[in-house]
C-alpha cells in the first residue's frame, strides 16, 4: 500500500487509533493475510472430494456464525461455530480449520462492528491463532504418542492444547488492539479476567470436537456430521429459548420503564396504586417510624391509621425479627445493598402471629422530609404452616411427637442469646430422666418401654405452659425449656408438679407401671454464655437427683462440676476391669428361621461395677470411644468370644457350623494391630476362622469408610466373616456397598419393631431381603420381640432372626445348655 493509501486508509478507518494501536493493527494485518494466503495455497493443493467436504464444514461454521447465541442479562453472545473449526482442525488439518476460524471471526465482527479494521483484525487474529495453535496441535498430538499414550487420549489433549493457544493469541491480540486505542497497557490478569469464560466455552468446544473426530476416525465422517447435526439443533433450540426470554425481558423492561415514567409525571397516580394495591404496603422513615400505609396494611395487621402512624416498625415484629430487620435496614441504609427481602413474624393488634415476605426498597423523594424506604408485606402464613408441618417432622421425635435434641438446641440458643442481651429476661432449663426404664425394656420389651415414654411425654406436655417446650432428647431423656422466668420458686413448683403427675400408674402388658423421673434444673442467671453448658449443667443437676435417691428434682450448683471427675473415674474403673477381668460376656442366640436351628450367637459385652452396678453398655461402650481405650475392649471381646468357641467344639462336630458375631467399631478397623490381634486369637485356640463374624454398624462404615477398607480386606483374606449391622440407618451407596467384602447384612432392629405399626417399615425389611439375595449376603433380622414381628419376617422369608422372643442374651453355661440339645427350637 503506498503512501496516500495508507494515509486515505488511516483517516478513513484508523482516524481514532494512535501511533501504537496503528502500528499494531498493520503488524496484525500483516501476518493474518500471510496466513489465510498459505492456508489457500495449501487448500488448493487438496483433491476436489475433501475441498467439497471442507466447504460443506466452512458453509456450517458461516451458517453458525450468523446466527450466535445471544445470553440474557448481557451484552456477550456465544458464536456457535467453534465445534466446526476444531471438527475442521482435527479432520482436514491447520489450513481448513484458519479458513474456518477467519470466516467466523470476520462474520462474528460484522455483527457488531461497521468498520472495515475491525472486521480484518477480526478475521486476521482468528487466522493467526489458528494457525500456530493447529501447528502445536499437529505436532503435540504426534510427540504424545511417542512414550506409548493411547491415540484418543493424545488426540484430545492435543486438540484441547492447540486450542487453547489458538484462543489466547486471538483474544490477546483484539483485547491489546483495544487497550492501545485507549492508550494502555493490557496486563495478563485483565485478560484472563475479561476472557476467561470464551476460553471455556473453547474447551467445551474442543473437547465435543475431539470427540466428534474420533468417532468419524473410526466409523467413517458420516458419524461426525450426524453430531454436529445433533449439536446444531440443540443450539438453534437454545438460541430460540434465550431469544425468547430476552425478548420477555425487554418486554419486562418496558413495561417497568413505562411504569416508572408514569409514577415520575404524576405523584397521584402513585398514591392511587400505593392506597389500593392488594399488598401491604407501608413508607418508613430512616429512623424506623411508620409514616404512611395502606388499606391492604391495616387488613393484614388489623391496626387502624391512628395506632400506625408515627409507630416505631419493630414494635409491630417479635422480638428478635425485629433485630434481624435492623440488620438488614443498617446493611441497605450503608449503601451495601439497594433492595433485600426477609421473612418475618409480626404481632397483629389482636396478638395474632402473622407471618409475612418483607420486601424493602429505597424512597428517595426529596419533596418528602420523611422519606425513607418502602416495606412490601405478603401474607404468607399459609406457607410458613406447610413449611412448619415440614419442619415438625425434622425438628420432632417420631415416637412422642415432642421436639428433639436438634430443635431443642436450637430453641435454647436462642433463647440464652437474648437472656444475656436483656437480663430481665429469665429462662431455666429442666433435664429429666425416667427411673428404672431399663429395666421396663428388659422385662416387658421395648414395645411396653414406647408406651411408657408416649405417655411421659403426655404427661409433661399437659403440665407446663403453651410457650414452654419439652423435647426428647434420646432414650428415657427428656428437657423442658422454660421462658421468661420471673421466680425460681415458680420454675421449682412446676418440677413437683411433673413428679406428681408422672407418679401416676399406667397399665401395660397387665402390669401396673409408674415412670418415676429424676429432674435437673438450672437458671440462666448463672450467666450462660453457650446454651451446651446450660444442658449441661441441668444433666448435672438431674445426675445429682438420681445419686440422692431417684424420683425427686436437683437444682444445680457449682459443686456438681465435681462429678465430671466421676466420669474420669468411671474411665478409670473400666481400664481395671479390663485388666482384672470385670467385664463379661453374654451370647444371643440366632436361629434359622423356618427350621428353628441354632446357627450362631452375637457375643454381647456387660459390665457389672462393684459400686454402681450394671453399668448399660451404651454408656461404658460410649465411654471407651471416646477415651480411646475401644481397642482394648474389642481385643478382649474378641479373645473371649473365640475362647467359649473352642470350648464349646468339645460338646461336638455339629458345633463347628455355627458363628460367633462380635462387634468391632469404626476405630477398631483404623487401627493397624487388629488384623493381626484376630489372626493370633484364632491360632492360638484353634478356632477356623470362618466361626467368627466381625460386625461394624452401616453408619460407622460409611463415616470410616476409607479407613475401614483396608482392614476389611485383610480379615477377609483371614478367612473371617464380616457383617453389616445397623442396616438401612447409615445412607450407604449401593455401588460401594457391591464392592465392600461382607457375608451378612443385619436389618436394624428399628425397622423390625416397627413392622406391626407402618407398613413403610414391611417395606424397608422387603427391600433389604432383595438387596440381600441380590448381593448374595445372608440377611439377619434383629430385635424379634412379638409373635407378631416373628409372624411377619418369617413370611418375608428372612432367613435368620434374633431377639427376646426367640432367646434372651445367654450367659456362657447357659449358651453350652442349649448347644447340647442339638436339636431345634420352636419358633
């Protein structure tokens, strides 16, 4: 181009570029016509068949390129092309794919821009990228597989590769082009920062066109068209969507524009759509005061225009809603947001709770001293009761229908929240454990032991204030929550009154029963900073009734932290007994089901403490849990369990069929010495090591899982059984569960006790029994207590069963009676 060209060209087309930006384009220019004349002079060297076909694939990518994706709520638009180009790249090679590219990049440019430079950088950056990424393309694709990498994998990552470079020389050199212009310096974080989503719609791109010329390497390019087809009429369908959706928008947006224009002519229109509108709305001052609200306003909260106006806001919410609205008006008055919506409670002038979506939006007005911001209010109490309904099924133990351990804590939280920001309000917290509940359980059954909870629970409810809330918080524990205390005395009279109550006889199962309870209390104005340490304290408390005879209340004091050392020195007594062998076992008998055999037992671990008694597994085993001497307890199960086996093979052949189940716990399979401790135990009693079953709840599993594995793989190359127990309780994968090298699934014996009252429950236990046959695991129904439980499992032909109605737990002379009858048991 000579001298007056140039110049006619730059005052024509580059009249606002500067030096640099100018002498960037040429330089740009430049190259990319070098690179579109090499990448035709290699096309022309092509047979006419693949030119027919590259202008079949250049035709799609221009099609594409004149019909972009326009994305909703921005100014960008996806070009729909770049599956073409990279199809063009991996199947015809560098120079189809830079005819692809520049035809897009020029189409691309002309929608946007009517200036010829922007259209040739367009088309001459999209050449040049692709050119040097086709380059590395070709070349890393061959180097990769040099050192043996699968073609498909080489290919993919060096489509992917070449892409990425083709993407970054383009974007740089358009964005540098732009920052020239406006006489800075493009940084590599602004780029990466402006261009980062067009690189991963590149990689999107690349990766459907690797595998779209893989399969047309493979079965012929027939297979690629067919995809792109596929993939182009997914495109034209999303582009019809968002096309839609921008056009509701813009609709939207006009009808809102319209709106505004109108409210800004004529401020009577405004009043008129503010005192009639279906919704409450009222006008806030900064400062929180009611200045103005209308009709639909007074309605929803039934206050009339005297009682509203020049009201405080929060007076009109619950307590601590109002606390939550003054966060969110601080955050909107800062300037941090320009509108927010909350849910909240307010307190209608009849007291009535209502429930309402609080929407809040700037009023500026400056005609208006008062102006402050508009509050919305939706009725939607109908809404929050199906979500409460929701919510009282999380939040609410299944069998009593009281709020449990989580709702409880919650509740206190917030309550010992607001007794330590406003000291006149007092709370106390009551903690309550029913007396000689085990041994309701052990004698009767649990069914008998639900039926004397169920109506404890009635019993309390009936005793304390509609605002008072009595949880269950596990087992025979139940705690009240009492607000707004103004005595104790008060506090206290009310414990008498539900000892009172619960002394009262029930009848079940023909035996007169009266659940006599030890009650905790303590008051907030101990100064309770976090509501674990109020439960706390009243657990205390209710420990120091037990310990002063049962069936009386405890109010806390300082001096019961004491007894926290009292769970160190049960720690203590339980390290003794296992060295001097004060624990024992007890053995469960499981019976064949239809023939009533015996084929095994489940070794349980008691404990008897020379001062406190029976000690409840559940406790000391919690115990050594958490102090970490679970090991030694597991080792010592296991080594006397094996023990009474070898003992017991003496009385015959027939006892080397059956199983000796011992639980083992999600620390136990963490721990490196476990393999090797049972592989002793066997050899050294010579026991087969197929007569011992290792049983680990579902729920331990699937927390330890990864830890769980290794140790279970070696046990079962032992030779060693492995169980699940607790099933259906713990949300197992079914995909990891098939790969995890168990024998036997045990069904939880909730499900079991609960089969004569939910038919949900009939169907879990029908749905184990099939995972069970499907997976080839023995499947083993705990906790058969009734004629009825027995009935069922045995007509959903559960192979094996265990429970008070086929055999209470054994002690061991007991257990080697019922070997030697060798004979079955009526079930």
């Amino acid at each position: 181009m000579d001298a007056g060209g140039w110049d006619g060209f730059c005052r024509t087309h580059l009249h606002d570029y500067p030096r640099a930006a100018a002498r960037f384009w040429l330089i740009l220019a430049g190259v990319g016509a070098c690179a579109l004349v090499l990448a035709l002079v290699q096309l022309a060297q092509l047979e006419a068949a693949e030119l027919w076909q590259i202008a079949g694939w250049s035709a799609i990518v221009v099609t594409a390129a004149m019909f972009p994706i326009q994305i909703p709520h921005s100014k960008h638009s996806i070009a729909t092309g770049d599956v073409v180009v990279f199809l063009l790249l991996a199947l015809h090679g560098t120079s189809a794919a830079v005819l692809g590219a520049g035809l897009e990049g020029f189409i691309a440019a002309s929608r946007s821009s009517s200036r010829l430079s922007s259209r040739i950088a367009s088309l001459c950056s999209a050449a040049i990228g692709m050119t040097v990424g086709g380059a590395l393309f070709h070349f890393a694709e061959s180097e990769l597989q040099v050192p043996g990498i699968p073609h498909g994998t080489a290919h993919l990552a060096a489509l992917t590769l070449g892409v990425l470079v083709c993407f970054a020389i383009n974007t740089q050199a358009l964005m540098r082009i732009v920052w020239l212009k406006r006489g800075m310096h493009l940084t590599a974080r602004e780029w990466f920062e402006n261009t980062s989503w067009v690189g991963a719609l590149y990689l999107l791109a690349a990766v459907l066109a690797g595998l779209l010329s893989l399969n047309a390497q493979q079965f012929g390019s027939e297979t690629a068209a067919v995809g792109v087809l596929v993939i182009g009429v997914s495109v034209a369908l999303l582009r019809a969507h968002f096309r839609r959706r921008i056009a509701d928008d813009e609709a939207q947006a006009a009808r809102l524009a319209a709106a505004e224009r109108d409210a800004e002519k004529n401020q009577k229109r405004f009043h008129s759509a503010f005192t009639q509108a279906s919704i409450g709305m009222a006008i806030v001052s900064s400062e929180g005061t009611v200045l103005q609200a209308n009709q639909a306003f007074h309605a929803l909260l039934g206050y009339s225009e005297a009682q509203l106006l020049g009201r405080e806001f929060r007076e009109l919410l619950q307590p601590g809603d109002a606390t939550l609205l003054a966060r969110h008006v601080t955050g909107l008055q800062e300037r941090r947001d320009d509108t927010f919506s909350i849910e909240l409670r307010c307190r209608g002038a009849d007291k009535r709770e209502t429930w309402v979506s609080l929407h809040c939006s700037r009023f500026d007005d400056d005609a208006s001293a008062g102006a402050g911001l508009i509050f919305q209010l939706h009725d939607i109490t109908s809404r929050r009761r199906a979500e409460g309904e929701l919510r009282h099924v999380a939040y609410h133990d299944k069998l009593t229908d009281l709020a449990n351990r989580n709702c409880f804590q919650e509740r206190l939280g917030m309550a010992v929240e607001r007794s330590r920001q406003d000291r006149r309000f007092g709370i106390a917290v009551m903690y309550l454990d029913l007396d000689r509940f085990k041994l309701v359980n052990d004698t009767l059954g649990h069914p008998a032991g639900d039926e004397v909870l169920k109506e404890a629970a009635r019993r309390l409810v009936a005793c304390v204030r509609p605002r008072d809330l009595v949880a269950r918080l596990g087992g025979d524990e139940f705690a009240i929550l009492v607000e707004d205390v103004q005595h104790q005395s008060d506090v206290l009279a009310l414990g008498e009154r539900l000892l009172e109550a619960l002394k009262e006889p029930l009848h079940i199962a023909r035996t007169e029963l009266r659940p006599f309870a030890s009650i905790g209390v303590t008051f907030s104005d101990v100064g309770y900073r976090e509501p674990g340490e109020m439960l706390r304290d009243a657990d205390l408390a209710m420990y120091k009734a037990k310990a002063d005879g049962k069936g009386r209340l405890a109010l806390f004091d300082a001096s019961l932290h004491k007894q926290l050392g009292d769970k160190l020195q049960l720690e203590a007594d339980l390290r003794h007994a296992l060295a001097e062998g004060g624990l024992s076992l007890v053995f469960q008998p499981m019976f064949e089901l239809e023939s009533g055999y015996l084929i095994g037992f489940e070794a349980l671990a008691r404990w008897v403490h020379p001062v406190r008694g029976a000690i409840s597994p559940g406790v000391f085993i919690a115990l050594a849990e958490e102090t970490g001497c679970i090991g030694a307890v597991t080792d010592w199960a296991i080594d006397e369990a094996v023990r009474h086996v070898a003992a017991w093979r003496l009385e015959g052949p027939h006892v080397d069929e059956l199983v000796m189940h011992v639980n083992v716990s999600g620390r136990d399979l963490a721990q490196l010495q476990l393999v090797p401790h049972v592989r002793a135990v066997l050899k050294r009693y010579g026991v087969p090591a197929r007569m011992l079953v290792l049983e680990i709840t579902e729920s331990t599993l699937m927390e330890e899982r990864e830890l769980a594995l290794h140790s279970l793989t070696d046990l079962r190359a032992l030779g060693v059984r492995l169980s699940i127990d607790d099933f259906g309780t713990g949300y197992s994968s079914l995909a990891y569960l098939s790969t995890l090298p168990f024998d036997c699934l045990k069904i939880d014996r909730s499900f079991t006790l609960g089969m004569n009252t939910s038919p949900e429950n009939v169907e879990i236990v029908r749905a184990i029994l099939l995972l069970g046959r499907s997976l080839n695991k023995l499947v083993i129904a705990e906790g058969i207590e009734t004629d009825d439980q027995l009935l069922r499992v045995r007509r959903l032909e559960v192979p094996v069963g265990q429970g008070y109605r086929l055999s209470r737990p054994l002690p061991p002379a007991e257990a080697q009676q019922l070997l030697r009858a060798a004979k079955p048991v009526p079930v």
